[in-house]
C-alpha cells in the first residue's frame, strides 16, 4: 500500500512538472498579448491554459478581469469566483470580483468583495472608489460620498473617484457640487467619457442644455459603445422636446445593454410624448421587470396612463397604490413623528407650497392666481422650488411668497427638515406624479396636513396626503371611495390666471376666412387614434373646414410627419391641417383668434389649454369619460356654465362640432360672451375661487384641532 502511495505521489509530482514546464511559457503568452491589447487573442490563451490548469489563479483573474471589462458578468463572475478561492488573499481578486457582482446588480454582494479586498489592504484606493459605486447604486449615497473621499485622500488623482463622487452628488441633487468633482475628473482624464455622461446629466438638471448637450456628444464620440453616453444626450434632447432624435438615442442604447433600466425608462417617456402610449407603458413595465421598486418608472407609469383609453379610475389608483407600496411605504416607515404645531383652531396658518414648476410651467397659470389671492391676514405662504428653472414667473412667485425656499438642490431629507423646521401647517403637492415631483417628501409626512392639488389633479396614492381638491364631475361620488385621500370640492379642480395685458381678442375668424377653423392646442402625447378619426369625421362633414393644430414638439419634422399621416390614414388630405410649433406665449394666445371651435382631446382632456381657449372666447367641445384624465374638460365647461358643449359620446361630440360649426353668428356672439361669463363664475374668477380655497383649509385645519386628522 505504502509503495502504490509512493507512486502516486511520484506521478502527480512528474506531472505537475510537466504542466509547469508547459503552463509557464502558456502564462508567459497570455500576458504578453493582453499587454499588447490583443485581447480577443488573449482571452484564447488564457482558455487554452485553463484547459491544462484549471485552477492557475492568474489565468482565471486575468480572463475574468478581460469578460468584465467586455460586461460579460456572468462568465467573469464564475471566473472571478474560482480565483477568490484559489487565493483567497488576493485583494486584486476579490475587488475584480465585486465588479463583476455590481454589473450583475447584485450589489449587496460587490460592497461585500470591495470590503474583502480592504481587510487585505486598507489603503486600496480603487477597491474604496468601487465600494462608492455599489452604494450608489443602492441608494446609499451618504456611505458612498464617504468611500470616495477615503479614496481621494489616499490618491487625489484618482479619476474614477471623483467621478463616482460627481455621480452620487447629483444623486443627491447637489448639482453644482457634482460638477466640480466631475470636471476635476476630467482634468485628470480628459477623454473620460462616463464622466462626461454625468456631467451632461447634471448640467441638464441645471437647465444648461448647450453645454449638457456638447457633453453628450463627446461622450459618445469617446465612446459610442457605452450607453451611458447616449442616455445622457438623450435625457437633454428630450428635455429640448427634440423626442424623436432622443428616441433614436434610446435605441442606441438598448442595442448596446438591452437590460439597461434608464434605456427603457427613458425610451418610455420618448414613446408617450410621441403619442405612444401602449408602446410607453410597456418600456416601463420593462424597467420594472428589472428593478420593480423603481420610483421614477412607476410614477411615469403614472402619469403615461392618463393617456390610455381603456384605463379606468380602479386602474389608475391600482398604479399608484403600486408607487405606495413599493417605495412610499418604505420611506414612510423611516420618517420622523408626531408634528408640535399649536393646535389653535383660529391662529393664522402657515401653508406650503411645494412644486417644480414656479416658472413658466403651464402648471403655474393654474395655482398662482390661487397663491396672488389668498388672504393673508389667515395664512402665510411659504414655497419650496424644487427646479432650477428660473424665469419672470419665478420672481412674480418669489414676491407672492412670504417665505421663499429654493429647495432644487435639497435632498428629500433636508427638504422634510426644512419643513418641519418652518413650522409649515398644511403642506400642498403641486406636482402628483409629474416630473420633479416630490412625493419622497409628503411620505415623510413633515406637516400635520397634507393636501394634492391642481398639480396633476388625479391622485397621488399616498395615505400621507389627507386631501385631495377636486369637484363633482372631475371625481364623482361613486369612485370617491377608491382614492387614498379625501376628496375636497372646490368651484372646479382648477382655475387660470388671467390672461396678460395686451392680448387683443378677434371675432370669430369664419366671418372673414368663409370657412370654419377647428383648433387643438394640446400636447402630441395627448392626440389619440380614437380623436384622430373623430376629428377627422368632423372636417369630412363640414365642408371647406380646416384643423389647426399647435404644440411645441411640432417644431420636429419627424414629428410633423408622423402627425399627418395618422390623419391621411382617416383620408383627411394634409392641405387640410396646419401645424403650428413653439412660438412665445402671447403669440400663442393670439393663435386662438385664428380658431372658431376648439376640439378638446381624449381620453386624457386639456387642462390649460381648455382654459386658455375659453378666455379667448373660444368655445370648446369635449368629451366626458370614465377616468379622471378623461373628465377634465367636461369639469371646466361644466363649471364654467358651458355644459351643452359636453358629449358622453364620440356620436354626440361629432353632432355637437358639427352642428356648432353651422351657426357663425351664433360662434361669433358666444365669443364676445365668453370672457365676461368666465369672469362672473366662482371657477373662473381668481378672487372668489381662492375664497374657497382659503376656506377649505380653514375646516381641513379645524378638523385636525378637533382632533379628527
């Protein structure tokens, strides 16, 4: 037995001698060619070796290594793991390791590599720096901020340091910041491309979109295989409502990393501006398939579905009960207690307004004349702006204000505090599930009452909220009950400043032109199959009739185009319609004087636009339906005392645009009428609907004292 040991020993030690001979010169070779950069040749190498010697440690390290780098994460992974436990004192081993996991998204386990390789070696600035990445990545920015200064401190030139730090600042919403880290990253390497993605993405944030946009395009020149250079430039060009170029961006993209959450995210808002919404809603679905508890997917989601036909009040507060129990709750469970406020039924209150469009936002036409009018000897008035958006509308909001607070670089944290800290009584959300919305906040819960409103209109889903304005045809009775807040009826879900000195009003252009003009003034995104073909029976029976219509994203060709061939498909002629782009907003307003009827879209209705219309004297025929998107215009005409321009069907919305448009005189009488009855309503005159306002949160206010909030 003894000797049959013997020899065994003898073979494996002849053996391993011979590999050894033969493993050397095979090692030798691989390396060679990798440090040439002849990797598809060193990859060959290093296989060919393992072949021989399945566990040579610097083949598996080295192969693994060059798979990551190709985002092959599964196989390095499977490589990086061999190697670890080959020589589990590798630091190198263990931090390429944990790179492998973060491509994998599975970053819990990288932050636990990272922290391998640094009980082997402390002072392993780039294992620190990858360490920031996987934080970031869970959200936990405050530890990466952390990882990435100990890396700094121990290598100031570390470029992917002070990119990562960039990244996680802008995270934080600390935009100036992080471009200070990121072109220092870029003074270390200036052909940097990921920081110059980030970069373009915290300038776009900062409305800087030239240079935002010049960062974009070097990044993918730089890099046109990565496809964070094409997210980032396409994240600009969609804000400049360049959609369909940004689109072609996000096909880029997803030809590159097809599992890129942001590609299909960002695709999906590309799809519903560009009137998509099926498409839309299924980009987001796919983002969520990935990562199902992301907030900026699903409240796109949100608001996307606004715009789908078959989508009823159960469904979009089914949606938002998802934002709630995914993220809100969550964020809730960690918020701060009970609120000090002296609950004195009569004192004078402090609300607060929080909202990203104080400026030249079409939101703001509809709360402002709400802020102008309240009565200040019962409330002061503070306004968190949450966007570095500023214009003439941000310093007529700022003298409004009592208190003015520019929150658009606060994280959700110091934001919450700040309000607290203001001694706010009943906080309002401006935004619901728009864009830069802050609903992260209202689930912390900072003040004793929280009220939805004039925002979006439709709901937030958050148990948070207490409130939500509205009115009985924008939210009637028998849905009330599937809404998380309380509904709360004013004279109408909104209201619209006035029109601006100077806008001269003209009659009814049929007069002079001898053919009737219809008008849609709304969003692309808004423009269904379903109006297409209404509106198009309607031009087909009033003969000579034009369609006018206008909206900022037409200024893009293939926008334009696709427009009118939805229409020719109806076998409306394109010397029919006429497309108006972008234009300042008097010349906006003075368009309408070229409209005799406007035609409201569906299912989601216009908002400002139905106003806007109507203050121009421009009747408008809507349609009601089963969703609260789909309600709105009917709301406004209803409560506007224009009920007999609302239709419960298309067949009665064709017989009312028709028929209207057969009476000019009657057009043209309605249209000097309109102003002065718009006026006199509680809806539409500014004074009397802030009343109401004021007079709501007085009982909200109540209420709570009493003990019931």
């Amino acid at each position: 037995m003894g000797n049959s040991v013997g020899q065994r020993a003898f073979h494996k030690a002849r053996l391993e001698k011979r590999q050894k001979a033969e493993v050397l010169p095979m090692l030798k070779h691989a390396l060679q060619l990798h440090k040439m950069g002849l990797l598809p040749e060193a990859q060959a190498a290093y296989r060919q070796l393992l072949q021989l010697a399945s566990n040579q440690f610097i083949a598996l390290h080295m192969l693994g290594t060059l798979e990551s780098d190709a985002k092959n994460y599964q196989h390095a992974e499977i490589l990086l793991s061999r190697a670890v436990a080959v020589d589990p004192r590798s630091a190198e081993a263990h931090m390429s390791l944990g790179v492998a996991l973060n491509g994998l998204r599975r970053h819990d386990e990288a932050r636990e590599s990272y922290r391998k390789a640094l009980a082997l070696r402390p002072n392993y600035a780039l294992a620190l720096s990858n360490l920031g990445n996987a934080s970031v990545a869970l959200e936990l920015h405050e530890e990466a901020l952390h990882s990435y200064d100990k890396a700094l401190a121990l290598n100031p030139d570390l470029a992917e340091a002070h990119n990562g730090r960039g990244w996680a600042l802008c995270r934080r919403r600390n935009y100036d910041e992080a471009i200070a880290s990121l072109k220092r990253a870029l003074s270390i390497k200036p052909d940097y491309a990921a920081a110059l993605a980030n970069r373009a993405i915290a300038l776009r944030e900062l409305q800087r979109f030239d240079e935002a946009l010049a960062d974009g395009n070097r990044a993918i020149a730089l890099a046109p295989d990565d496809a964070n250079g094409w997210l980032a430039r396409a994240g600009v060009l969609l804000q400049i409502q360049q959609i369909a170029q940004a689109s072609r961006d996000c096909e880029q993209a997803l030809a590159i990393d097809p599992n890129s959450i942001q590609a299909h995210m960002m695709q999906g808002l590309c799809l519903a501006g560009l009137g998509w919404v099926d498409e839309a809603l299924a980009s987001f679905d796919r983002a969520l398939d990935i990562q199902p508890d992301l907030q900026s997917a699903i409240s796109n989601k949100i608001f996307t579905l606004d715009f789908a036909e078959d989508a009823t009040v159960e469904r979009h507060q089914q949606a938002r009960q998802v934002w709630w129990e995914r993220v809100g709750a969550k964020i809730a469970s960690e918020a701060s207690g009970p609120h000090d406020n002296s609950r004195n039924p009569d004192r004078r209150l402090v609300l607060g307004y929080v909202s990203s469009d104080f400026n030249a936002h079409s939101a703001a036409f509809i709360f402002k004349p709400v802020l102008q009018h309240h009565d200040r000897a019962q409330f002061e008035i503070v306004c968190y702006a949450c966007s570095s958006k500023v214009d003439a509308t941000t310093s007529e909001f700022k003298k409004i204000a009592d208190r003015w607070r520019d929150a658009s670089q606060w994280t959700d944290d110091r934001l919450a505090a700040e309000i607290r800290a203001d001694g706010v009584d009943i906080l309002i959300d401006l935004s619901g599930h728009t864009r830069g919305n802050r609903l992260g906040v209202f689930a912390r819960k900072p003040a004793p009452i929280q009220v939805h409103g004039w925002g979006h209109g439709t709901g937030t889903g958050l148990p948070t909220i207490d409130y939500l304005f509205s009115d009985p045809v924008a939210i009637p009775s028998a849905v009330r009950h599937l809404f998380a807040e309380t509904i709360v009826d004013l004279p109408c879900f909104v209201t619209l400043a006035p029109l601006p000195d100077g806008i001269a009003r003209a009659p009814a252009p049929a007069i002079s032109n001898g053919f009737v003009t219809f008008g849609v003034f709304n969003r692309i995104s808004k423009i269904s199959d379903e109006a297409v073909v209404v509106w198009s029976r309607i031009l087909e029976r009033v003969p000579g009739s034009r369609l006018l219509i206008k909206d900022v994203a037409l200024d893009d060709q293939l926008v334009r185009d696709n427009l009118l061939a939805r229409f020719a498909a109806c076998r409306l002629p394109a010397e029919r319609v006429d497309l108006l782009g972008a234009t300042l907003r008097s010349e906006h307003l003075a368009s309408f004087n070229r409209v005799d009827i406007a035609l409201d879209p569906f299912p989601q209705n216009g908002g400002v636009s139905t106003l806007e219309a109507l203050q121009m004297g421009v009747p408008v025929v809507a349609k009601l339906g089963n969703s609260l998107p789909s309600r709105a215009a009917g709301a406004i005409l209803t409560a506007l005392g224009l009920p007999d321009w609302v239709a419960d069907s298309e067949e009665a919305y064709v017989e009312i645009a028709v028929s209207r448009a057969a009476g000019i005189g009657d057009l043209d009488k309605l249209r000097s009428e309109l102003p002065g009855q718009i006026n006199a309503s509680a809806a539409g005159n500014p004074s009397s609907y802030a009343r109401a306002a004021d007079a709501a949160y007085r009982a909200m206010w109540q209420r709570y004292c009493d003990g019931g909030a």
